[in-house]
C-alpha cells in the first residue's frame, strides 16, 4: 500500500511517498515560495540526488497537481499512475480539544477543523488547503487528519488551564494545547522500543529542540505536560520566539512602542528568540559560529537558550515526580552536540550525566548518557511523517 503525506504550510507544501508494506520512502520533496514569481519544487530523485524544478504555483491545488505530476514523471518519478496511491495523510496543526487522535477526514470532522481556525489562523487554512487540492485532484482516494495537537489532549486540567477567569476557557477555549505532538508522541515511543523497555513505569521528558522548540512530560507513555500552549508562542527560547514572557511585559512593550495586537504578536513571534538576542540570525549554526568567534551577544543568546531547555528539564523532572528518560529530537536536538550538553550541564543533581564522546553524534539514534548516569539520555530523530503514514494505514484497516 502507497500512502502520501502532505504538510501544507501557508506558502509551502512538504510530501513524502511511503510504500508502507516494507515501510520505505519512495519519494519526497517540497514546495516553496507558493504566490511568490520564484516558486519552486525540490525533491529527491531514487538514486539519491537533490533535483529542483522551477514553476509559477500560484496557489496549493497547483502546487499539489504538480507534486503528483512529478510523482508519475517517466523521467524521475517514483510511481507509474496515480492509482497507486492509496491514501493521503495530512499534517493538520490545531485540533483544539475535538481531537485526540487521528480520523478518517469527513465533512463533519472538516467542519469542526475549521472552527479551530481561530486559533491558529496562519496554519489550519493551509492545512485545509492541502485537503481540498486531494479531493479536487483525487476525489476518490481517502485522506486521514493527524493532529499536533492531539497527543496532548491527556493533560490534566491543573495542567492546560490558565489562571484566567474560567468563562474564557468556556467562551473561548483559552487554555493551553502544545504542538510538536506527532514528534512527541514518535520519539517517547520509539525510545522505549530502542532501549528494549516498556512505556508503562516510565518517566519520560522529550525535547523538540529546532527553530521552533517545545518539551514534554511523559507518563506511562501519556503527556502529562508540555511548554507550548494556546499558541506556539508559550515555553522555550526559539529561533525568533521570545517564548515565556510576563503579560505585563507585553502591554508594557505595546504603549510604549504603540503596538496593536498584530504588531505585538510580529514582534514576540518573527523578531524574537535567538534572532532578537544575536540580533544577526535565527538558526541555531549561524550563533554556533558566532559563539566560536566570541561574539558577545551570541554568548548571551546561546547562554538563554540553554538556560530556558535546562529549567524546563527540571521543571518536569519535578512535575513528573523524576525521570528515567531524556530524549533529545529535532534540528538542533539531533544534530547540536553543545546544545545537548548545555542543557544537561548542571543536571548531575537529579542523576544526568553525559558522555563527552557519546554526545558527539548528529543525527542517530544513540544513549549519550555515560554508564553511571541514572537517567538514561537518548538521542531519537523524529520521524513525524511515517506516524502520520502509519496511522493513516491503521484507520484504513480498521475502515
């Protein structure tokens, strides 16, 4: 069985084709810059090489017409016709408190998707734009919704809510939600089968660590918490979100910068983070570098970074009464040997400690903790389309 799975961003659309009887990609690729002049697709050829294509794509239906063009080329497709493809899966971002876990996409489930498009304004109709391109393209084919924010619905209420009057919370479903959730639920998974040992008894603290960054605390396999909230905004330091800030400290920043709403959410959202500290950049290398070279303020950013991840772990460690596991994904947590150990230094209280040499890995599946480290520190690379795949496949089994 072929499954396509699509995440259709604002001005983008990413795909990977799994063949899902020996659980392969057999195609993958993107598109960028959809409405701009300079739009283009990107994809891997089967013999590995990186191919781009140039094409005005003015907007998703075209941008996923020519995904599936590409796909049954005669000159680098991965499949002869497009019956072949079995069923799409698609990343959906905001699934408010409707959805816990993956569904096959109906009207009605659509319907209640959109409801949610408030909040998250620049996603949701993205993802919806990738839905409506399938059932143009291939009205035929089923497509299942797999959410970022389901895995998180096991919180408990002392933990989502905010201290806000409660009839915001009921007006209009002010709480706090978390994203990264597919990645979450992957790694925290994947983890314990790497390490040959049950989820239940487990005490477990996953970092998605990338431009944008978010950790969770795991329970017997179920998130008990997690740093992202209503919006994505919420928790750590990222590439340009400022993450936790006091309130005050917004409304105080808008009077005296006169900001509305809009302005304000620019600035904590595109302007902050590692790119309003460094002040020349967002991703995380270009500080590395800056760091290497002495750069002050890239010393002060770096410093908050991994500051922000270290008071995370702990805050967990303590909501979670310990912790057994820490795993490291994303970007940065997969590939960044010294944002590993900046956010573990210090942690040798609480039984973390690293392994110099093991930590100086990019982008396996290898423990990084040293042989008398109490906790054990892993790294997992997320794989958040082959769960979007795989439950696609179980929802159809089960159709």
């Amino acid at each position: 069985m072929k499954v396509l799975v699509l995440n259709c961003g604002s001005s983008s659309i990413k795909y990977k084709l799994f063949d899902m009887d020996h659980k392969e990609v057999i195609a993958q690729g993107g598109i960028e810059k959809i409405g701009l002049k300079d739009s283009f697709l990107k994809f891997t050829l089967p013999d590995g090489k990186k191919k781009i294509l140039e094409k005005d794509i003015p907007e998703h239906t075209v941008g996923v017409e020519f995904i599936l063009n590409t796909l049954t080329d005669a000159g680098y497709g991965a499949i002869k016709s497009l019956d072949e493809i079995n069923a799409v899966g698609h990343r959906m971002v905001h699934g408010g408190e409707k959805f816990s876990k993956s569904v096959l996409l109906t009207k009605d489930v659509l319907d209640a998707f959109t409801a949610c498009n408030d909040l998250a304004p620049l996603h949701n109709p993205a993802n919806l734009k990738g839905v409506n391109a399938i059932s143009a393209i291939l009205p035929d084919v089923p497509q299942i919704g797999v959410f970022d924010t389901a895995f998180h619905q096991t919180m408990p209420d002392y933990a989502y809510l905010y201290a806000v009057p409660y009839g915001l919370y009921e007006k209009y479903g002010v709480r706090r939600y978390g994203f990264h959730g597919t990645s979450h639920r992957y790694v925290s998974q994947r983890v314990c089968e790497f390490l040959g040992v049950q989820s239940e008894g487990k005490k477990i603290i996953t970092c998605h660590i990338g431009n944008g960054a978010s950790i969770s605390a795991i329970k017997d396999g179920k998130c008990m918490d997690t740093s992202m909230g209503l919006t994505p905004l919420e928790g750590l330091m990222m590439g340009t979100r400022s993450g936790d800030i006091d309130a005050g400290a917004v409304s105080f920043i808008m009077e005296k910068e006169s900001l509305d709403a809009n302005g304000v959410s620019n600035l904590l959202n595109k302007k902050s983070g590692v790119l309003g500290i460094f002040g020349e950049s967002s991703d995380m290398r270009d500080l590395e570098a800056a760091v290497a070279a002495g750069n002050k303020k890239a010393i002060l950013a770096e410093n908050m970074y991994f500051y922000r991840i270290r008071k995370y772990i702990g805050a967990y460690a303590a909501a979670l009464g310990g912790v057994d596991i820490i795993v490291f994904t994303g970007g940065v947590g997969e590939n960044q040997a010294s944002a590993r150990w900046g956010a573990c230094e210090g942690l040798e209280f609480m039984g973390v400690k690293l392994d110099a040499g093991k930590n100086n890995v990019r982008g396996e599946e290898t423990v990084i903790s040293a042989e008398d480290s109490k906790v054990k520190v892993v790294v997992i690379p997320t794989d958040e389309e082959l769960v979007i795949a795989s439950d696609t496949l179980a929802i159809l089994k089960a159709e």
